[in-house]
C-alpha cells in the first residue's frame, strides 16, 4: 500500500503546476538561440561581414538588464487575465511577432534592421522571462518549488534544442524565413497555457507606488540577516562548475576525442543525463529540502569536476569520458535545480519579478567573468591542475551554506 507522503508526491510531479513549469520553460528556452545561433548562421549564409554578426551579440543585452523594467511588471495591473497572466500573454504575444517579424528581415542588404528585429526578440523574451519566474514563484508552494524548477530547466532545454538544433536542421531543407515563423508558431502552447492557467494568488499584496515597487525589494532583502552572505553564494555556488565548462572542448581535442566523438557523447548522451539530473533532483528535493539539497548536489558537483582530472591523467578513453560526462552532467542538473529553486524561495512574493531578476542577473556574472581567465589558467597549469584548480574552488560556495540565517531555511 503507498504510503501518505509517497501519495503527495505522485500528486504533486502530475499536478497542474508541474506541467505549466514545463510548457513555460520551454517557452522561455526556445527564443534564446534564435537571436545567436541561428541568427549567425543565417547572417553568414547571406554574407554579412563577420565584424557584424559578432556585434550582433549586443542585442542579448536585455536578458542582463531585465531588472530594469522588472517593477514596472511588479507594480501595475493589467485590466485582464490580473497582474501576472496579463503581462505574459503581452510578452508573449509580442515576442511571436517579434520572431517572424526577424524572419522577414534581410541579413546581407540590411543588418541595421535585422540588429532592431533581434533586439525586439530579446526585449519581449526578457520580459517573458521576468513574469514567468514571477508566476513560477507565486503558483508553486515551497515545498515544490524543486520539482518545479527542475522542469522548468529542462523545458528551456528543450526549447533550446529545437531552436538551435532543429532550426539549423530545418534551415537546410527551407528558408530561414520559413524557419523563424514555424518558431513563432512553437510559441502558441505557452500562450494557450498563459490562458488557461489561474492567476496566482496575491498573498502579501503588491506594491502600490512605482517607488515602492523600484526601492523596497532592494530595502527588504538588504535587511535581512545574512543578506550579503547569501549574495556571495550565489556568486560561488557554481564557480568550479562554470570554469570547468567554458575549457571542455579544447581538453577533449587535447586527449585526442574526435569532433564525432564529442558531438556524441558530450553533447547528446550528457543532454540526457543532465535532464535526468534535473529531474532526480527535483523530486529528491521534494524529500530532502532545499538546504540539504544545496549541500548534497553541491559535493556531487565538486566530485564530477575532478573526474576531469582522472581523465586528463588517464588520456583519450571513450568509456571514461562516458563514465564523468554523465556523472557531470547528471550532479550539473542536480545542482542547477536546487540553485534555481534556492533563488526563487528566496524572493518575497510582493516583489517576485523584481527580485528574482536581479538575483537571476548576478547568476550569470560568475559565467562571464570567472571563464574569461579559464584558457590562461589551463595553459600555464596544465589540464590536471587546472581541473584541480576548479574542484578547489568550489569548497567557498558549499562552506557558505554554513551560514545558518534565516534565507537557508
């Protein structure tokens, strides 16, 4: 006979909120690629200089601002669907034009154009993001928000792997034109989803004056006990994770792996296994709690960067790249969902789209800037003490959850 708690969690994986997680991921992960993947294959295709589709990059620098609108969404009300539905569809509505929109611009006679539909695409995407971790927040209780997130990550996986993947594969066989539209048409379970889906409750209210939507999520936060030390995790949690990332594919041309080889194992057999990762942790979360999570799925990370060491000793192997690329990839997923999940408990729901955005902001300054060193570090130290390096530097983010405040709860 299953138990009461086995009950609540087969209740929870198949409920409502879970599926609207995984549709709204999805939605999320499918425009991100669009707009440099895709874009820059297209550009190319059609001649445009190179100095310009890299400069085409700067049209993704909504996805780091997005704080900067974010109470404008937090603050008012739009007079249907309520405060979290209404911005969405909006976002979501225009986003879908803003795809095929891109779609009709022409790359090599004018780039200035395609730069302006790109940065539409961005803009909207940005802003889809903002209110559905918003929502994600609002709709889910505390005790699910693990399960929650790991589906949300591995629907904006997915998403991202039809439009890159699938994008680039379609755009062999049918124009770039075409391809951009059938995206703007991959959008429309979200919008029916948006639709469909109940509004959030509003709890603890929400902010009444522009001023008190833009100056008091940063006042709450920065008042509570521990403020700065959870900021500093975020910054570390995943530090020895993302550096080891950004130098993998010139270590494994280094041991030998043929780009086949790679394409096969790293890319493809780790897609899955870090989807299975996020969804081990996210119901495992459902047991153990976020904090515990945290720590368990932060040494399983550490561990798996130092089977790059085992493997740089070792050399070329394909069975032993299979062995750390899935245990990396598998604790990677792990590790993700709870960080995710730790940033979204962590938001006051009177002020969800403003905080989070900020906090998913700082998430990505370790991505930029702890990876630019990383090709020098390799270089002067050589793979094996570079992997090691990257281990190390994991053990400040786990010794920050020693940190007892209340925010670790």
């Amino acid at each position: 006979m299953p138990t009461e708690k086995s009950k609540s969690l087969i209740l929870a994986i198949f409920s409502r909120r879970m599926l609207v997680a995984l549709i709204m991921g999805f939605a999320c992960g499918l425009p991100l690629l669009l707009t440099i993947t895709v874009l820059q294959a297209w550009m190319k295709e059609a001649g445009a200089d190179l100095t310009v589709i890299g400069m085409m990059a700067l049209v993704g620098l909504p996805y780091t601002v997005k704080f900067l609108w974010a109470p404008l969404l937090d603050r008012y009300t739009l007079p249907f669907l309520g405060r979290r539905r209404g911005w969405l569809v909006i976002a979501q509505l225009a986003l879908m034009f803003s795809i095929g929109g891109l779609g009709l611009t022409d790359p090599a006679n004018n780039p200035w154009m395609v730069a302006f539909a790109a940065f539409l695409v961005t803009f909207f995407s940005a802003s889809q993001d903002i209110v559905v971790d918003a929502y994600r927040r609002e709709d889910l209780p505390d005790e699910e928000l693990g399960l929650g997130s790991s589906l949300y990550v591995n629907g904006y996986r997915v998403g991202m792997l039809l439009a890159s993947g699938g994008g680039l594969i379609m755009a062999d066989h049918v124009s770039f034109a075409v391809v951009y539209l059938i995206m703007a048409a991959c959008l429309l379970p979200g919008v029916l989803t948006t639709l469909l889906t109940p509004e959030p409750p509003l709890l603890l209210g929400k902010p009444t004056t522009l001023r008190e939507a833009t100056i008091d999520p940063l006042v709450e936060y920065f008042t509570r006990p521990g403020a700065l030390w959870v900021l500093a995790f975020i910054l570390f949690y995943k530090i020895g994770d993302t550096m080891a990332s950004a130098m993998t594919i010139p270590f494994y041309l280094d041991m030998g792996f043929s780009k086949t080889e790679i394409g096969t194992v790293v890319k493809l057999f780790g897609f899955w296994a870090t989807i299975a990762g996020s969804l081990v942790g996210g119901v495992a979360m459902i047991r153990l709690g976020i904090k515990r999570s945290l720590w368990i799925f932060g040494i399983l990370q550490a561990l798996s960067t130092a089977g790059f060491v085992l493997l740089a000793r070792v050399g070329y192997s394909v069975p032993l790249l299979s062995g750390v690329i899935g245990f990396e990839n598998l604790s990677s997923g792990m590790g993700t969902t709870a960080y995710v999940a730790f940033m979204a408990s962590i938001t006051n729901k009177k002020f969800t789209a403003t905080q989070y955005a900020l906090l998913s902001s700082l998430m990505g300054i370790p991505r930029v800037l702890a990876s630019a060193p990383t090709g020098y570090l390799a270089k002067n130290m050589g793979w094996d003490y570079f992997f090691i390096a990257c281990t190390l530097i994991a053990i400040p983010g786990l010794l920050l959850l020693l940190k007892k405040t209340r925010d670790f709860q």
